[in-house]
C-alpha cells in the first residue's frame, strides 16, 4: 500500500470532469429519446381536423368522410 498523500486537486478536477462527460453524454441520450415521443407527421396529419358539408344530409343517413 502507497503512503502517498492524495492530491486533492487533481481528485477534484477528475470528479468534475467525470461528472461533466456524464451530464453532456446523458443530455445526448436523452434528447433523441424524448423526440421520439413526439408524434410524427404522418400521425399529425390523421388526427387534423377534417371539415365536412353536412347541410346536404339527410336524417337519419351517415355520410363517410
């Protein structure tokens, strides 16, 4: 076993270093993956409002838009 002291300094850095990769690497992960919840256009354009003239209808008949 050494009995050299622990350099402090260089304990500190390495933390914040380490701790700084992680956070700029979990941003990368994370920003994709919360896009992906996001709907698509294709699915955007499905739920869009459709209008329809239904003054020609008559009752009690279905019109399929």
């Amino acid at each position: 076993m050494s009995t050299d002291a622990v350099d402090q300094g260089k304990r500190r850095f390495l933390t914040a270093a380490t701790t700084v990769v992680g956070a700029v690497g979990a941003g990368f992960v994370a920003v994709p993956f919360l896009a992906s919840w996001m709907p698509s256009e294709r699915a955007k354009n499905a739920g869009a409002p459709v209008e329809a003239d239904i003054s020609k209808l008559e009752e009690g008949r279905m019109m399929i838009v």
